[in-house]
C-alpha cells in the first residue's frame, strides 16, 4: 500500500467511526470517548480493515 491509499483509508475509517460514535452518543448518551473506542472497531470491520492494521497506519 502506498501512502496515499493509507492516508484514504485512516481518512475513512475515522470519518465512520466519528459518525458512529457520535450516533452511539445521542441514542444512549454514552460518553465519547468510550463510544469512539467501540465505533473504531465497527469502522475496521464495515471497511474489512484489521484492527492491528488500522493501528499501523498511524506508525
């Protein structure tokens, strides 16, 4: 994968997991961060993107 494909994909799993933790937030009023936490991994899982992977983007 080339750095450009990495920066897309960190792009679109954090725009989908901020959507659904934002969600997550108003339906239960759960707090944030725990939310984000949970939506991270719903992210890497719609996107077919491994979680330890998703973390090595950032390395």
């Amino acid at each position: 994968m080339n750095n450009k494909e990495i920066l897309e994909i960190r792009k679109q799993v954090l725009s989908i997991a901020t959507s659904l933790a934002l969600q997550e937030t108003e339906r239960t009023g759960e707090d944030y961060s725990k939310a984000l936490n949970k939506a991270l991994d719903e992210a890497c899982i719609r996107l077919g993107i491994e979680h330890k992977e998703f973390i090595k983007m950032f390395i």
